[in-house]
RNA sequence: GGGCGGAUAGCCAAGUGGUCAACGGCGACAGACUGUAAAUCUGUUCCCUUACGGGUUCGGGGGUUCGAGUCCCUCUCCGCCCA
C-alpha cells in the first residue's frame, strides 16, 4: 500500500491511497458492509454507480458466517461479494464492546459468545490477524479494546494498555502471515483512550512506536458528548504521524466528518447514512428529515433539491414516504442509495475545496445549510 | 315467528361486580440511531392540562348494587340455527 499527500488546506489534507485492489481518494468515506453486504438491498453494482472506492466488512460477522474458510475459497471478501475493488476489514474488536454477551476479557483476548446461537467465540490478536488474512482485504485493522465512555478512568487505561500489547501481537503474526513477494494487505493500529487527553497521548505514543501502515483514532462516539469527541480530535489528529493515512473509526454525522477533516482526517465510515436510509432519515443539503412525517405525504418534490444521485432525479419525497409506509423494501434501498451518495458526494466536495484552499469556505455552506429543517 | 350468540376506543380484540380510561395487536403520530446482534428501538394515541389532576366512556334506554364494561329488563342492529 501506497499513500501520498497531495494537497493541503490547514490541517485539511488530500491524498491517493494505493492499495493492492486499487485507489482510493482521500479525504474517503466507506460505506460499511458488515457481513459481506452493504445493508439494505445496496449490490456491489450500486456502489460502483455511486463511485465508492472502499468498503468495510467485518471480521467477527465473516469469521461466524460463512467463516473465512469458504471467503477465501471465493476468491477473498471482495471477489466473493463481487466487489473487487479495496476492501477494508475490521478486526472484531469493536464487538467486544458492542456485543453485551462478552463473558472475559484476558490479556489473549475477549471470551464472547456468538450473537447467532449463543456458541463460545475467543477472539484475540492472533485469531483476528488470521482470519482478515484469510478474508484477504486490502486493509486490515488491528485487534482493539474499544470501551464506552461510561466507562471509568481506569478502565479505559487499563484498554489502553491491552490495545497497546494486542498492538504488538497484530504486528508480529501479521509480519509472519505475510509471505515474500505475495501481495499482502496493510495493517492498521488504533489509538483509544477515550476523551481522556492524557490517556489519548500515552497511547498514540505507543501505538505509533509499531510500523503500522496508517493509524485510526477508535474509541470515539461511544457515548461522550460531541464536545468531547471534538476536544479529542483537535488535539489528537493533527499529532497522527502526517505521511500515514489517519482513519476515525465509526464517524459519523456530516457535521463530525467535517470537523475531522479540518484537523486532518484522512478516512471514515459510519453505520449512519445505510442505518438511517432503513429507519427512513434522509441525509440532504437543506436538512436532515424523516421520510415517516405527515408532511411528506403529498410533497412530490426530490428528497434533496440539490442531489444528483439516481434516486433524486427520480422519485419524489412522497413515493418515499409511501414506500417506507408500506415496509416496502425499495423504500429502503432507494433511500440507502441517496444516503451514501449524500456522504460519497459530501467527501468529494470537502477533496476539491481542499485542493482549491477553500475548506473553510464550503464547510460554512454546508452546515449553514444543513441547519435549515428538510 | 322461535332458539341461540354477539355489539368494547380509527380497526381487530381482551375483559364476567371494585386494583378499568379499560391487556394485547394493527394502524396513526412523533423521537432515537455514529468501527451494524438494528428493515430496529422508544414514546404518544377518548376530551381538557406541560404536568399534577379533572371530565366523559364499553350499541340505546331503564334497573339491581355502596360500586357495573361486567348482573337483570327492554329496545335497536348483526351472525348462525329451526320454522
């Protein structure tokens, strides 16, 4: 893998991410396909229609369903689900915090059971190396301890401390998985440590010891106030070392990816724009809106009048609403689809006002239009 | 003409003397959702009130009772059966 910085606006950077199965602009936003599949009736073809260039998956929902046995029979997770472009893949890790059937946690990994029939699962460092190895992406993420930020101090401390030496663990089995002269996927390390700043700079100091590929920011928007969380960032993302990619896991709204980008952000994903395109919430330049409300019902005008996306130039608001009323499930799709081409298009825009120096600029735009109600 | 059974909030439907403004489901109306156990979850849904609380309800009318959606009489309508 490959990365190199092309422009910058303040902290606010461009670049070209070149990884085995192709490249990736960045800012970049990936939509996520947990189980091999973006959510929602969304087909590979789809989201090469709306030009995205990676996508994640997961490595717990893989490992259990079909197993990275069968994924690597077909030809890895991209060829498998007939994507065949970049694929990242997460490493489990954030199962242990969001899975509430987690029985142990030990300094070999997390002791769970299985969401789909309650079977014991041991996920770790090693055991994640080797399946996103077998699930054969182009990104893989190290083996985390993602806590809420209920937890206390100390607790995020001591996770802290396990992300460190599980750090350590994911370096050495995926230097030894990756084999001379065979393509091998880059691997990524996390920094956690909560809103907690000093808790934050102890562990990008040691996680940015280890000769990871690029470094993601985990651990945020788990329940901390978005003051916090921007607290985090500000401080935190511009120290990211500046050649590597810098990834924040699992934000987040428009408004979050806009104020990463500011300080240097340079990946994303989010459950958000699929999510909320199921539970009917469009994403649009003049404001978020819930496709469900009354007053939808006989507006026939496009979901975003500033959209360009396939869904926009041809159904109106009304046959959403309809749609999403009757549980039909191309309600779903179509409003998945104008969701992630809101995020994908957004993340174009924030590239080229960078490359011009006018990020300051469109943020402005956006979010002051963005306040106005749908 | 006779014999049964039924009528409960927008719909379906519990309920057989007090703990019933009335279970539950649907529908309707809101809200939530941030490295996806989520096509999910939460709230409201007779009237007035932000709330506390108050008011009027269980086909109509009349009765029994301290008290009735629940028991009795009667009327209306619906279903089934016998003529």
């Amino acid at each position: 893998m490959k990365f190199k910085i092309l422009s910058g606006d303040g902290n606010a950077r461009t670049g070209l991410l070149t990884t085995n199965r192709g490249k990736i602009k960045t800012p970049a936003f990936m939509p996520i396909a947990t189980s091999g599949a973006i959510k929602g009736g969304v087909s590979s073809e789809d989201m090469r229609g709306l030009k995205s260039e990676i996508i994640l998956a997961n490595t717990y929902h893989l490992h259990l369903r079909p197993g990275e046995k069968i994924i690597k029979k077909g030809g890895g997770i991209s060829s498998f689900m007939g994507w065949d472009g970049p694929v990242l893949t997460d490493s489990g890790g954030f199962q242990v915090f969001s899975l509430s059937s987690i029985r142990k946690i030990t300094e070999e990994g997390v002791h769970f059971q299985s969401h789909l029939d309650g079977s014991k699962i041991f996920l770790g460092p090693e055991e994640s190396m080797k399946i996103q190895h077998e699930l054969g992406a182009d990104i893989i993420m190290a083996f985390d301890e993602c806590p809420p930020s209920t937890a206390g101090k100390d607790k995020i401390a001591l996770a802290v401390q396990r992300t460190s030496a599980w750090a350590k663990k994911s370096i050495q089995t995926h230097t030894a998985l990756c084999k001379k002269g065979k393509e091998s996927p880059a691997l990524f390390g996390i920094v956690q440590g909560g809103a907690h700043l000093d808790l934050r700079e102890e562990s990008l100091a040691e996680i940015v010891k280890l000769p990871f590929d690029g470094f993601a920011l985990g651990g945020l928007a788990v329940g901390e106030s978005e003051k916090e969380m921007y607290e985090t960032i500000r401080a935190i993302a511009p120290k990211m070392p500046e050649e590597k990619p810098r990834y924040l896991m699992g934000v987040g709204t428009p408004e979050n990816i806009l104020e990463a980008v500011e300080n240097g952000i340079d990946m994303f994903d989010c459950v958000l724009p699929t999510r909320n395109g199921r539970h009917g919430k469009a994403f649009s330049s003049i404001g978020d809106f819930n496709i469900f409300a009354e007053k939808y019902a006989t507006d026939f005008s496009p979901l975003d009048p500033n959209c360009e996306c396939p869904v926009c130039k041809k159904y109106s608001r009304a046959y959403l609403r309809h749609l999403h009323k009757s549980g039909e499930m191309l309600g779903m799709r179509l409003l998945t689809i104008h969701n992630l081409h809101f995020y994908l298009d957004l993340m174009r825009k924030m590239r080229e006002a960078i490359e011009k120096g006018e990020f300051q600029k469109l943020k402005k735009r956006v979010m002051k239009g963005r306040t106005r109600k749908g």
